[in-house]
C-alpha cells in the first residue's frame, strides 16, 4: 500500500477508534464507595527543619524526616516491618510507580528529603529504580526542593514532558505516564505517533502496537506528594487533590470551573484507581498563598500526613491551614474549598470526621536515626 494511502486508511480507523473511545470510556467511572473508615496518621517531630531562616530542602534533617514517613507508613499499614508495610502498599514490585510531587510554585513545594524515604521503600521491596518516576507539571522549585532532573538509568525525575507528555485526544488530557496499562493505552499510544515526524511504516506502527501497553513511561502505581498550601483566590487551598492539576495538560482552562474539576480529574480511573499512598509534606506550611519565592507566610509545621484517602487528607489539611490563619489573626481561606465536600459526595473518600480514623506519632523523643 502506498504511504500517503496507508496513512489516508489509518487515520481513519484511527478517527473511528477515538470516537469509540470518546463514546464509552472517556467519562469517570461511577461514584465509587469510599471505605467505611479512612486511616489518616500524622506524624510529627519538632527536630524535622533546622535551626534558622531557611525553608528549603536543605533546611531539613533527612534522618529526621526519614524517620518521621518511615513511621507513618509503618503506622498507616498497620505493619511492625517496613517491608511488610510497602509490600500492602505496593503488591507487585515489577511494575512501575509514579510519585506525583508539586515544585511549580518556588515559595512551598513538595521536597525532596520526604520524597527520598517513600523511594528507599520501593527499592527495599524490589522496585527496580528504573520504574520509578518523579514528576511534576513543571520544574520551577526543583533545586529549591532540592530534586535533580534525570532522565537516565535510575530513578527518573523531570517534567511530565520528559515522560511522554500529555494525551491530546484521550484520558482528558491526562500525562501520558498515567495512562500506561489502561485497556485502550496502545491506541492513545498510536494517536501520538499519528502526529510523530518519524511514523512512517507499516513494520513501525505495528510494533509500537504490540509494545503499547510497556511503554517506557507507563506506570501501574500512583504515590502522591502534595504540600500543605492555601490557595487564596483558586480552590481556598491546594493539598492533594488540587495537585493533579499538574498531571492534566489544561489546568488553566480549569480555573473557573475549579470546584468541580478538581473532584472530577480525581475521579478518574487512571487517578483514581491507581493512587496506592498520599503524602502530604507538612514540614512547612503556607498559610496566605503568595505566588512566587516569597516565603513571609510560610511557617515551620513539622509534620507529615499519611493515607490513602484523598478527601482525607485535604479536609485535614484544610483544618490545618485554618488552624495557622486563625493564630495569625487572618480569617478563614476564601473561596472555601468545596471541592473537598463535593469529591466526598462522589465517593471518593471520606470527609466525616467519625469516619477518618485519625492517628497521631511523635517521633520528637525517639534518639535512634533510621
């Protein structure tokens, strides 16, 4: 068949094939049923940020903080054995893992001594440091948070654009890292090569079909690393939830619909269904969003909030912000963050507060570094 007709027969079926896609897949599944009880465990340690002005990477204790999630996974799991513990979060180590930080904002950001203990876990229990990837919309903050950029052997950290970018026509303009093992991933795969420079023969395209499904960026596990910020003005604050708006291709197209769109990229299966361990980096907390390096309402926290319920997490991380605003003479956040209540009625987890089992660890007084 000649190239140009090939081509003229493949975007066809390729054309017929998202209209099937678009047609019965595209939408979130139905509301899910949240667990009759969420864990939420937070760990605290007054020793986590050092002594001084800074609040960057480099102003916190590894060991400390290493210490600090290596016992809010232990606690969250239930596990004795950190191992055990990674195991249940984690069952099949061969696959691969997205951590999902949030560095675009160069005043608070997700850092990388919180990151580093969650990455010492997988390898522990056999995830090659191949299959795990760092990444975020963009790399505004990464030195500040103290990341460097590979995209080489070892565990890889960079831009959404680094891996694979984002669908253009799929999964709601999801990065293309999240989409991997999904029922339709080859054909999202063979609607980017549709537009690559380099598609060109029928030998080609016929085995990136067979290969769809392990891509390089496909990733099977989702962990994610927010930080505990106030969105003055946008979402009333931005936790866990809001940090998938660096996961879509259009955040900014979102903003006036923000209430809803948050609950509603986070009901999606390629999110929702992948999403195994949260995070929220509570070292320090931005209490007044200011857009930039300006850290004049960013303070010392020393926490760290662990579990798997991002309705949680985030009306936990709510009241935690309200907490600092409220004793720094500042009134509650505005617009209230509705979307929290709104992904709660979704079924996306639970917002109750007697149906959050709430746990808390000092680890202040524990002398061993582990």
């Amino acid at each position: 068949m000649a190239r140009r007709g090939f081509m003229k027969t493949l975007g066809g079926v390729l054309l017929a094939l998202l209209g099937m896609r678009y047609a019965r897949g595209t939408r979130p599944a139905a509301a899910a049923v949240p667990p009759a009880v969420s864990r939420v465990v937070t760990v605290h340690d007054s020793r986590a940020s050092l002594a001084g002005k800074g609040l960057d990477n480099a102003d916190l204790d590894p060991a400390v903080v290493r210490r600090m999630v290596n016992g809010g996974v232990l606690a969250f799991t239930g596990e004795t054995d950190l191992r055990r513990a990674w195991l249940k979060i984690i069952p099949d180590p061969t696959k691969k893992v997205a951590i999902k930080v949030n560095c675009q904002i160069r005043g608070i950001y997700t850092k990388a001594n919180v990151v580093q203990p969650l990455v010492e876990g997988l390898l522990s229990i056999g995830v090659p440091a191949d299959n795990i990837i760092i990444y975020d919309m963009t790399d505004k903050a990464f030195d500040l948070a103290g990341f460097v950029k590979n995209r080489g052997p070892g565990v890889k950290v960079g831009t959404v654009a680094d891996f694979g970018g984002y669908s253009r026509f799929l999964f709601h303009r999801l990065a293309n890292l999240l989409t991997g093992g999904h029922e339709h991933s080859g054909w999202n795969y063979l609607a980017m090569l549709a537009r690559d420079s380099r598609f060109g023969s029928v030998r080609f395209v016929s085995s990136m079909l067979v290969n769809g499904r392990t891509r390089p960026w496909d990733c099977a596990y989702l962990i994610n690393v927010p930080v505990l910020k106030a969105l003055d003005g946008y979402s009333g604050v931005t936790l866990s939830m809001k940090n998938h708006y660096g996961s879509i291709a259009n955040p900014g197209e979102h903003h006036d619909d923000i209430m809803e769109y948050i609950p509603f990229v986070n009901s999606l299966p390629e999110i929702r269904t992948k999403t195994r361990l949260i995070v929220l980096d509570a070292i320090f907390g931005e209490y007044k969003w200011v857009n930039g390096r300006d850290q004049k309402y960013v303070e010392r926290v020393n926490r760290v909030i662990v579990s798997n319920d991002p309705v949680a997490v985030d009306a936990t991380g709510w009241r935690m912000i309200e907490e600092m605003r409220a004793k720094h003479r500042l009134g509650p956040v505005q617009p209230q963050p509705a979307f929290i209540a709104r992904a709660a009625s979704m079924g996306l987890g639970n917002m109750a507060h007697e149906r959050i089992q709430h746990l808390t660890v000092e680890t202040s007084g524990v002398n061993e570094r582990t």
